[in-house]
C-alpha cells in the first residue's frame, strides 16, 4: 500500500476527511458535515488531493466572527519549495473539528506563491495576507546568488478579505515598500502576523519576515551566500494599505543565521521574535530577540536560546495566551537532529526560558502554527504524517489546562 493510502485511510478511520472543492475545478462544492464540538483533531489537508502533490507551510488565525482559517501552500508539480504552487484555505465553523471546501487564494499559475502570514486588522475585523513570490522556474539557491531577473525573484504581495475569509482582493505587489535593493531572497513569515493592541503603536500590523543580502561587492564570499541570511519585520499602521520596513537584522556574520521569523505581543506590548537559525555556527537552531517599539527596532541582536535546544533546524511558532498571568508557547518538533516529535513548549517569563508541556506525537512533524481558539482551547495547525512529515497538515486542538 502506498504511503498517500495509508495517510487517508488513517484520516477516514477517525473521521477526520471532509468532503471539499477547489476554486475554479469542475463539479459542485460538497457541504461540510455537521459541526462535532468534541473532537480533538481533524486533517484540512492531505498529501495527493484535489489537484495538488503536497500541501506545505501552514499558517492560522481566528477572525472576529470565531471562523478558524487554515492556510497552506498547495504545491501541483512536486513536494519542492518552487514550481507552479498556489496559497489555499479551509474555513471551521467550530473551532477546527469540520473544515468547509477548500478555495484558492491566491493562484501561482505556474509560478510560486507562498509563505502565507495572516492577520486581522483589530480596528475593522478584516483579514489581512502578506504572501512572497517568485518565478516557478527558478530556485532559492539562484535567487541567493542574484542569477534570476527582478520580476523573477522574490516579491512581496498584500490581500485582504472583508467576509471573514470567503473573499480575498486580488494580490498586490509591496515589493518596492519593503525590499531593498541588495536584498536577493525574502520570506514572510510564515505563520501568523501580530496585530498590536497595546502602547502607542496599538492597530499596528506587524509581519515577521527575512531576507538576504548580496555580498559587498568584491567580497570573498561567492558560495558562501547563507552567511548573508538575516531577519527582519515589515508593519502597516493603516491596515495593510501602506507598508514600512521595520528593524533589519544585518549582522551577516555567519554565526547566527536568523531565518524563518515568528512574532508574539507579549503582555507589557513588547514584542517577542523567535526565528530558526539556517545553519550557523552557534551550539542552537533557535535565535529570539525583542522589540519595544513596534519591530521598529530591536532591544539586542539575535541570540540563541538556550532552553530550545531540542528544536532541528525548521520552522516554529509562537503565540501569547490571553488572560492574566497567561503563558507564552512556543511549538516545534523536539528532536534536535530530525522533524518528528511534534511538542509545544511554555514560557512563564516572556520567552527567557521554555519548557516542554505537550508532545503530541512521536510522528514526523514539521512546520506548525498556534492559535487560540477560545479561552479553554489551543489548536496547532502542523505538518506530520506516519511515512514523512509532509503526508499531511494535522490541526489539533489542546486544552489550556494542559499547557
């Protein structure tokens, strides 16, 4: 039996497929079953599918009417991270059990689209998404090395949606806003963005993200173009009209490699940024640092995290509870040499420290992204499966008593 049958045979066996249409296929979209309020997980996606070889890069977030969105990248061609890939959405209703017909966001028509970051506007409830792009036939490895065309290499879009996700406008380029010149790769997110809600920068937009840079001209460092990886932010103060680069993360040194950004307001309005560190030399695979001005600054450089030392080189998430005296979590895998071991980790001091309060699996897991589903649930929207960690994206829901 091939892996992609065992996959949906598991996720039948538990009742986890719902019936779904893609956006602009033939046949009519099916009906979401009935809402079952007392699962604990569901699979939105799942590899082979609906037109697609793998789906990739998940991204989360609640609207303002309690509608959970599970975004991906819909990958056609192959499991690679380029070549003809869309951003796609499922919508729950309750609380990520059912998920509704899967639609097309934003269309690669042969070229790539990805790296979904979304969030919602605070001050009208509408949905943002800041997603990258490049052209489907050229790689990170050319891009880095500055052999592709502008048009080509990695731009920067906006979308929003004022029906709680049903709708999404047309992509439209920020590039020149946020992309300096000598900058070759750029990524949003992925994951989440952060809508701020305290201080004087409250309403503002902030999407975590990273780049590189081209070497100084002259310099020794052809082949070496990773070296040249940093992070940075981009935010809107007029939600997601107009957009600003925010702090830059510029050291280029080799050591600390910041990649792949995440972001979490915490309770005094600082935020907190977590990114993964794309092979540097540091004894860690995971750099955070802080901001106190709205990711217009930062308060120190990237630095390793000691007490996430359990976390391979991969993507993570985080994202601060509500409440008093509420934890920030951090979710990742937890083995240090390989993408298994789904596990959410917490912090009682702002990011200083973590503790692991959650393994879910001991399956191969992956990318992931946290969302508060209400004041006693947390979902994890993750890539996992039995054969490899891209079999499918898993969204499981977590009672805050256990974390």
């Amino acid at each position: 039996m091939s892996v992609r049958s065992r996959t949906t045979l598991l996720a039948a066996a538990v009742g986890l497929v719902t019936a779904l249409a893609v956006t602009g296929t033939a046949g009519p979209a099916a009906a979401a079953p009935p809402p079952s309020r007392g699962c604990t997980s569901s699979v939105p996606y799942t590899a082979g599918q609906y037109g697609y070889d793998t789906y990739r890069i998940p991204a989360t977030l609640r609207t303002r009417a309690g509608t959970l969105l599970a975004f991906a990248e819909g990958r056609r061609g192959g499991a690679g991270d380029t070549g003809n890939i869309d951003v796609v959405l499922r919508r729950s209703f309750d609380g990520g059990c059912a998920w509704g017909p899967l639609t097309v966001v934003a269309a690669g028509r042969g070229d790539t689209r990805g790296n979904p970051a979304p969030v919602v506007d605070s001050r009208t409830g509408r949905i943002v998404l800041v997603t990258s792009y490049n052209g489907g036939a050229v790689t990170e490895a050319q891009i880095m090395r500055g052999e592709v065309t502008p048009e080509q290499s990695r731009r920067v879009f906006v979308q929003t949606s004022r029906d709680d996700g049903r709708h999404f406008s047309a992509p439209r380029d920020i590039t020149a806003q946020v992309k300096p010149a000598n900058w070759r790769w750029y990524a949003t997110g992925p994951g989440h963005a952060v809508a701020l809600t305290r201080g004087p920068h409250a309403g503002r937009l902030v999407v975590p993200a990273n780049h590189s840079a081209a070497p100084p001209e002259g310099s020794a460092d052809t082949g070496r173009e990773a070296r040249y990886y940093g992070a940075h932010a981009i935010y809107s103060d007029d939600g997601g009209l107009t957009w600003r680069l925010g702090f830059v993360d510029d050291s280029y040194d080799g050591v600390d490699n910041a990649n792949e950004n995440a972001a979490a307001e915490l309770p005094d309005g600082r935020l907190y940024f977590s990114a993964r560190d794309q092979n540097g030399t540091s004894a860690g695979n995971r750099l955070d640092t802080y901001s106190g001005d709205g990711a217009q600054t930062l308060d120190r450089p990237y630095a390793v995290q000691p007490t996430l030392n359990d976390v391979p080189v991969v993507q993570g998430s985080v994202l601060q509870l509500t409440g008093n005296g509420a934890p920030l979590l951090f979710s990742g895998p937890s083995v240090p040499t390989a993408r298994r071991s789904m596990a959410i980790r917490r912090s009682e001091d702002g990011g200083g420290t973590f503790v692991t309060v959650k393994t879910l699996s001991a399956l191969p897991a992956a990318y992931s992204d946290l969302v508060q589903v209400s004041a006693t649930k947390v979902g994890i929207l993750y890539e996992t499966g039995v054969a490899g960690p891209y079999d499918s994206i898993e969204f499981r829901r977590v009672p805050v008593g256990e974390l």
